[in-house]
C-alpha cells in the first residue's frame, strides 16, 4: 500500500473495487469490480490486452490496444478538490487497436476509449 493510500488521499484497490461494484449489475465497471488491478504503472504506450472474457461479452475476445491519450473524467472546476480520498483510475484513454478478433473492433488505425479502471485490469503484453 502506498504513502498516498495510507493517509487517506487516494482510494485504496479495495475502495476502488466497492465503488465499481455499486454500478448496475451487468455493467462494464461491475464486472471489473471482480477483477484485481494488474497494471499499476503509467500505461501511456505499452501493449495492454483487454479483460474481454465472459459475462462482460458473449463470447471471449482477443482485443489488445496501446493507450495513446489520456483524458480526464471530468473538466476542470467540476470536481471539489477538497473531496478525499481522490478516485484512482479515474479518467479515459484513447487507444489504438493493435490486435483485435472482434469484429466491432478491427486492426488498422481503428481508435477505442476505453476507461482507465479496464486498462488497469487488463494485462500487460511484452514482446521480448
């Protein structure tokens, strides 16, 4: 557990997982509530495969994207900074589709936003 954690400044992994599991049943953040975090760094251009296995989908899908831009959740002023503990894994990145079986989803240039909490459980591709 990190200092930020420890003092109450920033959410906890298990904070973070209670407040996805109060969206709705069937939802894309309630199902990642069932998931741990596997990803703590900065994920800005590595290769991240997608955590697209069932109930989240019908069927499992292979999708690995690279996070290219960060975008925060909400614009500046809207959130009270006073608010503690702050959000971790809050926000959105657009990602490029580098590998992709779904048909939705193709490779070539296709761009995704994909929520900063999914990248975060998703896991890491190493090419070495």
């Amino acid at each position: 557990m990190s200092f930020l954690e420890r003092s109450g400044l920033v959410e906890t992994e298990a904070q973070e997982r209670a407040r996805l599991a109060d969206s709705p049943p069937g939802s894309t953040n309630h199902y990642l509530s069932t998931l741990a975090a596997t990803i703590a760094e900065w994920p800005q251009d590595l290769l991240v495969e997608l955590p697209w296995t069932p109930p989240r989908t019908t069927k499992q899908h292979r999708v690995v994207v690279v996070p290219i831009e960060y975008r925060r959740d909400s614009p500046a002023g809207e959130v009270d900074p006073e608010e503690l503990p702050r959000r971790r894994n809050c926000g959105l990145w657009v990602c490029a589709v580098v590998l992709s079986d779904h048909p939705s989803y193709p490779v070539g240039g296709h761009r995704i936003v994909v929520s900063a909490a999914e990248i975060a459980r998703g896991h890491r591709i190493d090419l070495g």
